[in-house]
C-alpha cells in the first residue's frame, strides 16, 4: 500500500476560531508530513454542525470543557483517507483500509487509564484528545472538521463507512446519532409495552425518535418546535408530538403528556433539548419506577436547577447521564443507518449543504435553528459520496 503525502498540498484551508462570539477566519493550515504510527490523514468531504459547535462558538461550553484557542471546529465528520502512517491500515474492528475509503473517528482515548481500561468507558478517558477543542497552531494542527484535511489521531477510533450510507448522512451519524446510540444502550432494553418521551426535536431528538420507533417502542411523544421538525419526528415514528410553541410553559408539556398517558408518566424519558429547566420538567414527566437518561445538558454557571432529591427516592426512579460516545458507537449508528434506509430518510435533516467560506452563515443558521444540520463540504458537493 502506498502513501501519497507527496501529492498533497502542503497547507489546509480551514475555518479557525480565535474569539469566542467572532466570525470564524479562514486559514491556511500546515499539513503534516510526518503521520506518527497508527494516524492517517483524511480529506473531509462532509462536516455536519453539532450543537457543541455552537456552544464552543459562543464560549458556553469552557464551563465543561477546556479550551486551547485558536481551534478548529468541527467534531463530527467523514473523511477520505489520502495518507497512511505504519500500522494503519485497518479500521478499529479490523476491517482493512485503503486510499480513498470514506471513515469516521473519533476522539482520542490514552487507552492507558482505568476509565480506559479497567472501567471500559474511554469517553471518560482523563487524557482524551478532543477535535475543536485542540490548539490548531501546533502539531498536528489539523484538528477539527472544519477544514479540507484532518489528522486522524494514532489513538482515534475509525471505522470504514459502510458503502450503503450516504456521506451526508454519515457524518450527522458521527456524532449526534452515535450518541444517541450510547444513551440507548445506557437506558436498557426498550419494550414494546413501554411509553417513550423525547424531550428536544433538535438532531438527536429526531434520530432517538426514528431509533424509538426501530427498537418498537409502544407509544413515542416527541416535544420541540418548530412545526417542520415536529414533522420530521412523525415521520420517523413519533405517535404524539407536542409543540413547546403550543405548551410555552414546563408545567404545560408535563400536562400534556400526561394526558396523552391516560394520568400516567412515560417508563422512559431522553432529555436531548439542552434546555435549562429540562430536567425538572422531565422529572414530571416519568411514570414511578421509570428511567431518565440525561444527555442534552452542558455544565456551567447558570445551568443549576431546583431539585427535591425525595421525589427521587419516593418515586424510585432510575436517573443516568451519557457523555458522547465511542467507536463502538459509531458503528452501530451506520449499521443503524445502512438497515434502515428505506424506512426512514435521514436526508431530510441535512438537507443545506455549505461551502467552506459559508462557514458562518451556516453556524448563524443552526443558531437561529433555520437549518437542522448544515453540512459543511470543503471540497464542494461533487465529493459527495
């Protein structure tokens, strides 16, 4: 297998941001030429936009995460592997690799520390390499999805995309739909007799409710706004959606789904909407002895919410949280993907597609929630598997 470092450019063109609040600045980003064991080098050809992005756009998220400015957004991504170093050429699960297979990563976990190895939860990894999180000006500089090439960790996850799934697609599922697989699989088996609430009809509301609908879930109530996103959820499975435009107030969705429950709360509650006061609202939304997972909420000041720890107890319900997710994850999300295609179109969640130099636009159109996704192709849409 050959490596082609020497046909790629020397420098990157990527979105880098400097000042959290400002316009991200296009740059020239040197390329490494020297892969360490086990990296590769990809050219992007797709970069959806996470929420995170925004929130690491605005500085709301260095109260969870640290951040070494100036970076390069972008953590959820597809790219085309243009250079191997030694020891790359398989994917994680040992499927070969060659020149021109698409891939998703993932973060870097040490594979050395006991979240690694004893406990088996490398998102909790305490020497994890972040993409958009990652100083951008120093080796390996390419580090975030935002960007014409990217460096693949020697310790990041990969896994080969699977020639049935459409890039477009792939990349919302490196990020949003495999943490969406993670809290599912945290949850616990879905049963078909058990109600489902899904609070948020962002990205991940909407793949939990088509993944709700999959597992054969009874009833599904999805709860968001606006319309169209409503819709999506209908058609990706949702029996009942509530529409925050209609129940403005927490007590009035807590009402709402209870009425639909015949009184009853739901066994089985995601919070994914990020909203401040989603937790305690979700907290009366659950059926005694129900299961709450927690994964829309980011950490800071000004987040904390009134809690009475009895309901808790009295209530004896299960509360869990979910922190991204791992290569493991990540392939269940395209298998997910490339089964059920022709049940549900994921297309229609990234459905505006933007040049690099649109970069804002796009970040400023997900913010004023005009777009679902927009998906960020620096190569133009004819990469486009």
């Amino acid at each position: 297998m050959t490596n082609s470092i020497l046909d790629i450019p020397k420098t990157s063109r990527a979105a880098v941001l400097t000042q959290h609040g400002k316009d991200l600045e296009i740059r020239d980003v040197p390329i490494p030429r020297d892969l360490e064991h086990g990296a590769l080098l990809v050219r992007i050809e797709a970069a959806t936009i996470c929420g995170s992005d925004l929130h690491l756009w605005d500085g709301s998220l260095a109260g969870s995460q640290g951040v070494d400015l100036p970076v390069i957004p972008g953590h959820e991504m597809v790219g085309r592997i243009v250079a191997f170093g030694p020891g790359a050429d398989t994917d994680t699960f040992g499927a070969p690799l060659e020149l021109g297979d698409r891939i998703c990563f993932t973060h870097a976990s040490c594979n050395n520390c006991d979240h690694c190895r004893l406990d088996n939860q490398p998102t909790l990894c305490t020497n994890r390499q972040y993409y958009m999180f990652t100083n951008c000006e120093r080796p390996p500089y390419l580090v975030g999805g935002f960007s014409e090439y990217c460096y693949v960790f020697p310790n990041s996850g990969r896994v080969r995309v699977p020639d049935e799934v459409p890039t477009a697609w792939a990349s919302a599922a490196s990020c949003a739909l495999r943490t969406v697989v993670h809290s599912f699989e945290r949850i616990g088996k879905m049963n078909p007799w058990e109600n489902v609430v899904i609070q948020g009809a962002g990205p991940l509301g909407l793949f939990a409710t088509a993944l709700a609908d999959y597992l054969g879930a009874g009833r599904i109530i999805t709860i968001g706004a606006p319309e169209s996103r409503l819709s999506i959820a209908k058609q990706y499975g949702a029996t009942d959606t509530i529409s925050i435009a209609d129940a403005p107030n927490p007590e009035d969705r807590i009402n709402a789904v209870r009425e639909l429950l015949g009184g009853r709360g739901a066994e089985v509650v995601f919070e994914f909407s990020g909203a401040r006061t989603a937790f305690t609202e979700g907290l009366g939304m659950i059926k005694e002895g129900g299961r709450y997972m927690v994964t829309g909420q980011i950490d800071g000041p000004g987040k904390e919410v009134p809690v009475r720890p009895g309901f808790i107890t009295r209530q004896q319900l299960t509360i869990m949280g979910t922190w991204s997710g791992h290569i493991a994850e990540y392939r269940k999300a395209l298998e997910f993907m490339k089964n059920s295609k022709g049940k549900y179109d994921f297309g229609a969640l990234v459905p505006t597609y933007y040049g690099l130099d649109q970069v804002n636009d796009a970040m400023s159109r997900m913010r004023s929630q005009e777009d679902i996704k927009p998906l960020i192709v620096p190569h133009g849409t004819e990469a486009l598997a």
